[in-house]
C-alpha cells in the first residue's frame, strides 16, 4: 500500500524557562507604587478642592446677598425720610388750614415750625396766583419751576437739579378764595449721605431714576474706576422691570469682564423711583481671591506633602520587588535559585518573603515536571505519526470524494469512474471498478453494493485486501458507495425536478390569467407573462411590496355584492381599476400556496384576471336598458297622450284639432320605426347580413337629400359645400351613404350651443380614395372620448340629467355602413373649435 506520510515529532527543550514578557511601554514597580499613593493622596486634595470650590461659591452668594441687602435698606432709608417729610408737611398744613380761614397766615408759627423741619433746608408757602406768602431758608429752584411741576400731579415730591422737592396742598376754605401749595425742599447731597450710611467702604455706585426713565440722582463711592452711570435705554428699563419681580434682583451688565458691572435694584417705597446700586466684577474678583488664599496655600502644601511620601516610600518597596526580580532572571539564565540576602529577610514585607519562597516552590516543580514531560514526548511523538497517517488517508479520500459530490461539470459516470481510479490509488488495490453485476466465481474479488432504498444502483468489485488492512479498506469503500448513491439519485432527481419545472412554467406562461407569487415581506417572488403584462412591469423587474405597487397604479372598486375590508388585501376576488385608463379594470383573487419550489413553507398568490370587457359588457348593458327606456318612453307616452286627446275630441263632436294631433303622432310613430330601425340594422351589422347596392353617386345629391331630412328637424343648421372636381363621383349606396350624412350633421346641430350652428363639408381626393369631412362649431369632444363615440350605445354624456337624448347606435351604425362600403369613418378634434367627422371611400 502506497502512503506519502512524514514522521511528526513534538520538539521539547531540554530546560523550561519562565520567561518574564516584555511590555510594550515599560513601568516599573516604583512608578506604580507611586502612582496609587499619589491617586490616595490626592482623595483629600479633591476633597479639599471642592471645599475650595464650595467656599468660591459661598463668598459669591454672600457678596450678592450683601449687595441685594444694601440696595434695599438704602430704599428703606430714603422711604422712612420721605415718611418724615410728608409728615411734617402735613402738620404744617393743616395749621396753615386752620388759620386761612381768617384771611391770616401764622407766619411766627410757621418760623418756629420751619427751625425745627427735619432735613428741609427751605420752605415755601405759594399761593395759586404765584405770591409767596411766606418764605424760610434758601432755595435754587424757582417759584415759576415749583408751580409747574407740582400743579395738576398728584405726586408729592419732585427731583431738580440740585434739590428734590416735597409738596403738599392746602384747599381753599369756603371763607376764602384761594388755594396754597406748601413745599419743602431738600438738597441732592443728603441722598449720598445715606448712601455713604448704607454701604460703608464698600466701592459702590448709586443711580436713582422714575418710571418715566429720567435719572434723577448718581453718585460714586469708594471706586477708583470712576463707574459711569447706565443708559436708561429700553433695553435697561426692561431688565429693571423683570429684576424687581425677580427673586434675586441682581444681575451682570453685559460688557468685556474689566468694564462690567453687577447691578442691584430696589423700588423706593411710596414714590415711583427706583434705585440701582452697581458694583465692579474685578473688585468682586479680588473679594474672592484675598477669600481663597489661605484653602489655596493648605492645597499646595498637601499635594507637596503627598508627592514627598509616595517617593519615600516608593523608594524602599521597589529595592525589595528588585531583589525577587534578581531572583526570577538568575532562573532564567541558568536555571539555579538565587537565595536573597538579610536585609530582605529581615526588612522586606511579608507579602514579598512569601512570594520569594513560593518561587522557591514552583521552580523545584517545574524542575520535576520538565523530567515527566521529557519522557512523555516520545510516547506521544509515536502516537502522532501514526495519526498523521491515518489523517493523511483520510483528507486523500474526502478531497476524491468532494470532487465527486460537488456541483457535476461532467456526465456522472465520467466523474463516478475519475473519483473510483483515485479510491483505488489511495488504498492501493490493483483492481477497483463500479459494475452493473459482479463477476460470479472469483474468488479473489470482493463486491459491494451500491444501493438506495428504492434498490441496488451498481456494485463496487474490488480485490479482497489483507486481513490486516481489510477492515480499514471497507470502510473507505462502504463511504465510496454512499457516495455513489447519492449522486445517482441527485441526478435523477435534478432530470425530475427539471421536466416539472419546465411543464410548471409553460403551464402558467400560457395561462390567460395573471399568476403572483408574494413572498412574506409582501415582496415579488414570481410572476408569469399575463401577470406582467397586468402589471406593466418587465421580466427582470422586482416589487419590493406587491399591495403597495397595486394600490399605487389601481384603485379599488367596491361593488354592492362584494365584501368591503380594506384592512384584508386577500379577502376574496376584488375589482381594481386602473389609475391611468379608466377603462382598464382587473379582478385579484387571493389564494394560498403551501410549497413553492425553492421556498420553505407557505407563500400567499394572486391571481389576476383582465376584465376590461366583461365591465364593458355590463356597462353596455346597463346604457341598453336606459337608453331604451329613456327614448321608448318619450313616443310611447306622447302617443298615449295624443290618443287621449283625439278620443275625447271625438266623443265631444270638437275636432278643431284633429289633424294636428294625427301629424304629431305620425311624427311620433316614425320616431318610433326609426329607432327599430337602428335597432334592425345593428343587428344586420353584427351577424354580417347589412346588404348595399353600391352605384355611381355625386356627393352633391347625397348631401342635398340628407340636408333636406335634417332641416325638417333642425332648420337653422347652416351647411356649406366645397367639392373638389377629381372628388365628385364615388361609388356607394345612396340611401345608406345619406343616412350617414344624416346622422353626422344632425349630431352637428344636436350637440350645439351656438345660435346659428354650422358644418362646412369639403370632398377632396386623397391618393386613391375620397375623403370627405364635415367640421362643425359644436360643443366638440374631449380627446379620451374620440375613439369610443363609434361603439354601439356609448355616449359621452350617460347622465340622468343629460340635455341631448339618443340611443348611442348613430355613429355605430355609421362606422359599420362604411365597412361594408369597404371604407372607414373616424372623428378628431377641430383646432377652431367643435369636431371634425372624416369617412373615407375608394374610387
């Protein structure tokens, strides 16, 4: 037996070493015992940092408080001094309106009173015709400015240049016929007093303004900045507002950080003004700055502290780590065990001794165990190779068969014979074959069958093996015949599969009804040529969802007998008609498919059916039974009715009008025949039975004798002639020809809303036929109309209210008149309004 095999031996060293694996970035013992001493330092320093933190951000709420606390006990202040003033003007007053009454004002009591005013440096008594009754201290503002300011306002203090003034007035006594006005003025420099009082020697700036955005008083205390008072824009007053309804009425003016300011405000109590203390951000900065200076010194002697310890520290364990390192590389050089020195022993820590000690242990270990393994690699490297030749056999034998069972390019039994040679070669047999029937009487040859559980295919005859190899040999063979087996059965079944896939598809190709396969996602799985053609989609094409591409290009047609479920696109046959032709109609049924062909599982079908003509079939049908009813009923009711009237007339012995009603209903009779006519000749036109005696005609008389039957219905139609010589003569059945000229121009005057309608005939030669067209000023008709105005009852107008009657059958019946002409007759569409009729007749 042939084998390509190599020995397989398992390499061992001869010493183990431990290897210690190098990193990729280097760190040592000591950076790592730092670090984590440094990482249990620093817990404390972010301790202590957000302690730092927390005291920023408490200093800075506690300068804000202050700030917002100032602002309004300054208002306070300057309320409770207002208070005082109008308190005092109030007494003086209703001194002044006890005495007027006399005609005399207390002017001693009045200089007594006035030296003991509290913070008024002058007070006045005017009168309303502008005197000054009486007169203490001095002031800058007029009696002109004070009169103005204070008359008609029910304010009662008023801001000058240089003094804020308060008023009070006294009514005129009914013994007396004037009115005074009493005011006391104060200077502006009080109000930086109690500014001065409120804020200490903190650096503040103060603005007071009214209502009506008039700064009234700004001064600056302790700021070297020289803080510049606020634009009382628009902008600012409308801040002012919503911080004075706020919780916190403070906010930052928003500027570069050297410029801006934190503003306060506080509405002053009784008066319509406002004040507004301002403070630099860079003096707050150095507030918090001097705050933190003492947490930031203990942060950076802690942080210096820790880094001192860890290094210390650090220093002493990485010597002790060192000595077990020196231990480790001593093994790995040379395999001895290095014994550390006293100092180790007796100041290292615990953990490290055990370690070195453990190492002590593990490398006697390895030592012992390197023997054993020494001794167990020959044992093994035996048991390998002659796996290996075993695997070697094997991997021959599955590539054989792979070639055997993959995808066949060849006929079977070409690859069948290829893949038995290569058998045969691997187990080294000198005869191997795949035979229909075995030879009987050797016995130097073995057989085994190749067979299936519908009987045997063939049988493998080959050379009885060794004993010794016997076993081995029919097992590779019995895998040989399976294989066999399955690709002669593969075969047949693909032959099968293949025949009924093909009368599969040619049965649903040649189907007159539309075939859908959907898959579970909704999308296309397969499609015959009516389906796709239903459809409007080519061969290659996919849907990725068949209801979504149906209900997009149809729309659904709910009928009275038809279940109406929107939400199930499978219940039952349902009619869809198409968006784009609204004559195209088409059925979906829906039905289950438990397995497809190359799908697992059931899939949902559609099949669909083109009913375009059974839903013209019942519209045609549904136009028959209204046209007969509409136009029956009208003769058959008129004569009725007229039969009525001749009888009473008779009995009566009064018939005046007896020979018009017998006219009418002659009329009446002949409408009737003539509809029976139509109706005759219709069929006449189906079964083919419509018979014409075609003769030499000029297109002149038939068109005068039609003029003539039209005019006694339809007098006012103007009709004109243009007659080309070569376009004269034409062969055709007169009485025929003219009830086609007959239909057409009454169709001319019936479909007309113009007061004098109108058709211009022309004949002309065109190649070897006779065209001749009528075009009118009717109404006309819409292009989608053109090609159906000739099918038997079609109308363009089927409604119940429809202005113009008929039976639809005219152009019809014209169209088939023309065929048995051997002619034609169509309509197009006049450019100048109304339509054109054209029939055609060969010369």
């Amino acid at each position: 037996m042939a084998s390509n095999t190599s020995n397989f031996v398992v390499p061992l060293p001869p010493v183990v070493k431990v290897e210690v694996e190098e990193q990729v970035v280097p760190k040592d013992f000591r950076g790592y015992l730092t670090r984590a001493l440094a990482w249990t330092a620093l817990m404390p320093l972010f301790m202590l940092a957000f302690m730092h933190f927390s005291q920023l951000t408490h200093t800075a709420a506690v300068i804000d408080d202050q700030q917002i606390m100032r602002t309004q006990q300054f208002a306070r202040s300057m309320s409770a001094r207002f208070v005082s003033i109008e308190t005092f003007l109030n007494t003086a007053s209703d001194m002044i309106s006890e005495s007027i009454g006399s005609k005399v004002i207390p002017v001693s009591r009045l200089n007594k009173l006035a030296e003991k005013m509290p913070y008024l440096t002058s007070l006045k008594l005017i009168s309303d015709t502008g005197s000054v009754d009486f007169h203490h201290g001095e002031s800058s503002v007029s009696t002109a400015e004070l009169m103005s300011a204070f008359a008609g306002s029910e304010v009662n203090v008023r801001s000058f240049q240089n003094e804020i003034c308060f008023g009070s007035r006294i009514p005129e006594a009914d013994s007396y016929d004037r009115s005074y006005l009493l005011i006391g003025c104060e200077p502006k420099e009080d109000i930086a007093a109690i500014f001065e009082r409120s804020v200490g020697a903190e650096p503040y700036s103060l603005q007071i303004f009214d209502s009506k955005q008039k700064e009234i008083f700004f001064t600056s205390l302790n700021d070297s900045g020289n803080v510049r008072p606020q634009n009382l824009s628009s902008e600012f007053v409308k801040i002012s507002e919503q911080m004075l309804g706020a919780p916190t009425p403070l906010w930052r003016t928003n500027q570069k950080r050297n410029d801006s300011a934190v503003l306060s405000i506080a509405e002053i109590p009784d008066t319509d003004w406002r004040a507004v203390f301002s403070q630099r951000v860079t003096f707050r900065d150095k507030q918090l700055l001097s705050s933190l200076l003492t947490s930031g010194v203990f942060l950076v002697c802690g942080a210096l502290l820790a880094l001192i310890v860890g290094t210390f520290l650090g220093f002493r364990l990485t010597n002790y780590v060192q000595t077990l390192i020196d231990q480790i590389n001593a093994f790995k050089k040379d395999g001895s065990i290095k014994k550390p020195d006293r100092s180790f022993l007796a100041n290292a820590p615990i953990e490290l001794k055990l370690l070195s000690v453990q190492f002590e242990k593990l490398v006697r270990q390895v030592q012992s165990t390197q023997k054993k393994l020494e001794e167990s690699n020959l044992d093994l490297t035996h048991q390998v190779n002659l796996r290996t030749r075993t695997l070697n056999q094997r991997n021959q034998e599955l590539r054989a068969l792979q070639f055997l069972l993959a995808p066949l390019q060849d006929e079977p039994h070409v690859v069948i014979k290829r893949t038995v040679e290569s058998f045969r070669l691997i187990l080294g047999l000198n005869q191997l074959d795949f035979v229909d029937e075995p030879e009987r009487g050797r016995q130097d040859l073995a057989s085994l069958p190749v067979k299936l559980s519908t009987g045997v295919l063939g049988y493998l005859s080959f050379e009885r093996p060794d004993y010794t190899q016997e076993n081995r040999v029919n097992t590779s063979l019995q895998r040989l015949a399976n294989s066999i087996a399955i690709v002669l059965e593969n075969k047949e079944m693909f032959s099968s599969v293949k025949a009924s896939q093909s009368r599969f598809n040619a049965l649903l190709e040649s189907m007159t009804e539309g075939v859908v396969l959907i898959g579970k996602t909704g999308s296309l799985l397969y499609s015959n040529k009516t389906a796709r053609e239903i459809l409007s989609i080519a061969p290659g094409d996919g849907i990725a969802k068949v209801e979504n591409y149906i209900e997009e290009h149809f729309r659904k047609v709910y009928l009275a007998d038809s279940p109406n479920n929107p939400q199930d696109f499978f219940a039952g046959p349902t009619r869809y008609v198409s968006k784009v032709d609204s004559d195209f109609f088409i059925e979906a049924s829906g039905f289950l498919v438990p397995e497809f062909h190359g799908y697992v599982g059931p899939r949902m079908g559609l099949l669909l059916r083109d009913i375009s003509e059974e839903v013209s079939m019942e519209r045609m049908k549904r136009n028959l039974i209204s046209v007969v009813a509409h136009e029956l009923k009208t003769p058959v009711t008129t004569l009725r009715l007229q039969s009525e009237t001749l009888q009473r007339q008779i009995r009566s012995g009064k018939l005046s009008d007896s020979q018009q009603l017998l006219t009418e209903m002659l009329e009446e009779s002949e409408r009737l025949q003539n509809l029976i006519c139509d109706w005759l000749d219709v069929s006449r036109l189906e079964a083919g039975s419509l018979v014409i005696k075609p003769k030499v005609q000029t297109v002149t008389a038939i068109l005068n004798k039609a003029m003539k039957s039209v005019h006694l219905h339809f007098p006012h139609l103007e009709v004109s002639l243009k007659v080309e010589p070569e376009a004269e003569c034409v062969l055709a059945d007169k009485d025929r020809m003219t009830q086609v000229f007959v239909n057409i121009l009454e169709n001319a005057a019936r479909y007309n809303d113009k007061e004098k309608p109108t058709c211009n005939v022309r004949s002309e030669k065109i190649d070897d036929s006779v065209v001749i067209s009528f075009s009118d000023n009717g109404i006309g008709v819409s292009e989608k109309h053109l090609s159906k105005i000739f099918d038997s009852f079609y109308q363009v107008d089927m409604g119940s209210g429809r202005k113009v009657g008929g039976t639809g059958l005219g152009l019809s019946i014209c169209r088939g008149i023309m065929a048995a002409h051997g002619g034609k007759i169509w309509a197009e569409q006049n450019p100048k309004g109304g339509t054109v009729f054209k029939i055609s007749l060969s010369l």
